[in-house]
C-alpha cells in the first residue's frame, strides 16, 4: 500500500484531520474526495469541499518524496480546478504535509508568493510535537513516519488512547492504526499486527477485518457442507417418498420426496454451520447443545449464525436458545 493511500483513508475517515493541523475548529457539512481533472488527467489527492458556496474550498497534498516540480503541478491542478468548479465555493485554501523539511523542493521560482502567501500551509509532520499531546488524528499521520523500532509501542500507546479518550467511531482507529502497522510490518498478517497491539477481543470484533474473516469462514463452511448435506436430505427424503409411494401412488410419493428432501437437506446444512463455527471458536460442544441446534428450524439455525458474532463462551449460546425457545 503506497502512503498516499494510508493518507486517503484517514482523510475519508477522520476529515476533521485537515482542521487539526490547520490549528482550527473543524466546521460542518464537508466532504472530502480525491478529484481526477479529466481534462489533463491531473489528480488532486484531496479536496475537501465546503456544504455550500459561500464556504473555502481545501486541498490537500501528500508529499513524501522530493519532485523539483511539485508547486508547478500542484498550482497547476488547483487553478484548473478553481476554473471548473468556481461556482462551489467563495475562496481556497492548500496544505501540503510533508514528513520533513528536506522532503520539499528546492527552488519556489516562479510560485515563491503563492507558496508564501497565506493560502498554502506546508506541514513537517516532525515537527507537529509530542505525540502524548497531539490530537490523535495527527498522532496517526505521526504514526506513519516512525522508525520500524519505535512503531509498535507507540501504536500501542495510540491504541490505549481510544480506550481513555472521547474517541467517535474508536473502531475506526483501531483500523487505521492497523493498516499503519501493517504498512511497516508486511510480513505480518492483520490479525498478529491486532494481537501484538493488543487490542481486546471486544476490539476486534468491531473492526471491518474481524467481520470480513467471519463472514469468509461462514461462506466457507457453506460451501463445504451445504452440497453433501442437500444430497443426503434429499436421498432421505425420495426415499422415505418412495416408501410412502408404493402406498400412494409413485407420483405423489416422488413430488413429497423431493420437496421434503430439499427442506431437510437445507436444515442439516444450516445446522452443520452453526456448529461448525461454535467449534472453531469454543472447542468440543456438549452433546445436548448439538442436539438442540439440530432440531431448530431453519430461520431459527439462520438468526443464531448472525448472532454468534457477539457471543464470547457457550454460556451466551445456552441463554440464545433459551430465550428463544
């Protein structure tokens, strides 16, 4: 993942990030979006757009790499923009992060008064200050300039501040703080880099990763048992219709075999999920906890799939089935 994108996320996330390194309150109603200008297929990385025209209009840059001809592009781009878009917004303004002083071009000529003037702000992200006492949004932007030997711990710590602090939406910390990491550690997978930060298990139930590998085991376990066990409830069935046929007639036998064979076999797979996910996640099952889960019915074995996410012991599954028995 290139850090352009690590920034973009945390934009798209957290657009009060813009104001906070401007020093200012961050006001309502903008949107934040990456705009290509197809005309000359410029991209500015993001433009946060005001909720009506009377408002500034913001871009924003990521430059972590030193381009001669960075101010020439990146002015270029804004007064294109301002030519194409000027009926959305009264006036403009442009931060350019930086991870360092030294990251910036050398010569300004000939846009040394723009890049002077008041209009551009140009940020060193060491230079922001103590991470303890920067709001936590710029942390993260801190974040990503660390040392490999001094990430963990300080993500740690940044971590621990989404559990101290008023933090809207801390799973989404959690997220960026870990795609961060992940960007210095790549040969860890996503679940170490949760582990090793120690996040609890109420933690990483709510991030997007911990919902996305429950959903990949579950049409994973489908896949694996739902053909097997349809095939067998039907063979039950047509054969249990065929018993009943020789009595009632061969037609009528097959159509009750095949209809109940499909019921049973789509029962059994549910079932077999069910069960299949509370073993990976506890260990062996009581016999009479199987039992139950065998003789639910279908939308029943479907609406404890779903709320297996938020159990954490088999407790939690005894007091499901009860409350809906």
């Amino acid at each position: 993942m290139r850090r352009d994108s690590l920034f973009y996320q945390l934009f798209a996330q957290l657009p009060q990030t813009l104001f906070d390194l401007l020093g200012r309150e961050a006001p309502q109603g903008y949107r934040f979006e990456s705009v290509e200008l197809k005309q000359t297929a410029f991209r500015i990385d993001g433009v946060f757009m005001p909720p009506d025209p009377s408002g500034i209009v913001y871009f924003c840059e990521v430059q972590f790499q030193r381009d001669n001809s960075f101010y020439e592009r990146f002015f270029a781009e804004i007064f294109l923009y301002l030519r194409l878009y000027r009926h959305t917004f009264s006036d403009w303004q442009a931060v350019v992060i930086y991870p360092h002083r030294q990251a910036e071009q050398v010569s300004f000529d000939p846009y040394e008064v723009l890049v002077n003037s008041h209009r551009l702000h140009r940020v060193y992200l060491n230079e922001l200050g103590s991470l303890e006492g920067l709001p936590l949004s710029l942390a993260l932007m801190q974040l990503t300039v660390l040392p490999e030997a001094e990430m963990p711990t300080v993500a740690r710590l940044l971590a621990e501040r989404t559990r101290t602090e008023a933090v809207p939406r801390p799973e989404v910390i959690i997220e960026l703080i870990t795609t961060i990491v992940l960007y210095k550690f790549t040969e860890l997978s996503r679940e170490e880099v949760l582990r090793m930060l120690g996040f609890t298990t109420e933690e990483l139930k709510r991030t997007r990763f911990y919902r996305d590998v429950y959903a990949e085991v579950r049409e994973e376990v489908y896949a694996e048992v739902r053909e097997e066990v349809l095939q067998q409830g039907l063979q039950e069935g047509l054969q249990q219709g065929l018993q009943e046929g020789l009595q009632q007639g061969l037609q009528q036998g097959l159509q009750q075999g095949l209809q109940q064979g499909l019921q049973q076999g789509l029962q059994q797979g549910e079932a077999l999920v069910v069960l299949r996910q509370l073993r990976r996640r506890f260990g062996e099952l009581p016999a009479g906890l199987e039992e139950r889960i065998r003789q639910l019915p279908v939308h029943e074995i479907e609406a404890l799939a779903e709320a297996l996410l938020d159990f954490t012991d088999l407790e939690e599954v005894f007091a499901w089935l009860n409350r809906s028995s």
